[in-house]
C-alpha cells in the first residue's frame, strides 16, 4: 500500500490528474510558518497514512493527523473518521489547545461549527 500512496501522491505532483492538484500558494505558507518556527500540524478526516505520505511528497514538516486505518480481513477498514468534532479531539490528545496562530481549512462551515 505504502508504494501505491507513494506513486498516487508523485502523480498529483506532477499534476498527472486534472481534478487534483496542489495550491503552490498554501504550500508556500505552510513552510514560512516552519520557517517561523511555528508548529504546523495537518489535521484531515482523509486516511492517515495517505494524508502523511502527501503531505511528505511536498516537504512540509508536519504533524499529521487524520483517520487511521486499521488491517482486517486481508484489507484496510477506517477508524473513527477524523473529522468535525474529532479533529477537535484529536488535537487535544496530542496536547493542543487553542488558540490557535492560523487554520485553513476546506470545509469551513463544518469546522467553524465544530470549534464553537
């Protein structure tokens, strides 16, 4: 699996596929924030191992935190889906509680709500 999410994710950069791509603007500040010495952590409800081999495609240091996956059966089946609330959760197990310096998000509406 790992070399699969290795060559899906050496695809998106090379902007193989048309509907997926990387926005170089969102890349460039993410690194000026470690560059500041700010701690970036990626928190997506998208499956963990994909999420930390993408964002390692791009040479962002990060912490990544998504939905793990879990062996069963000869396959791969989610945990707990890592998103609205549990994104939430989930920082605060690693330590982290707001506020927060910046967040991005591409959900805005859902995790706005979550964090009231």
């Amino acid at each position: 699996m790992k070399n699969s999410l290795i060559k899906f994710s050496e695809n998106i950069k090379a902007d193989y596929f048309d509907e997926l791509h990387w926005f170089k603007d969102g890349i460039h500040i993410l690194n000026e924030h470690v560059k500041n010495g700010k701690k970036v952590i990626v928190v997506t409800a998208a499956p963990e191992k994909l999420a930390s081999v993408l964002v390692a495609s791009i040479g962002i240091q990060a912490k990544v935190i998504g939905t793990p996956l879990k062996r069963k059966i000869g396959g791969w089946v989610g945990g707990k889906h890592c998103r609205h609330d549990e994104k939430l959760r989930r920082l605060k197990l690693c330590g982290v509680k707001g506020p927060w310096y910046a967040t991005y998000s591409d959900d805005i509406e859902d995790d706005f709500r979550a964090c009231k």
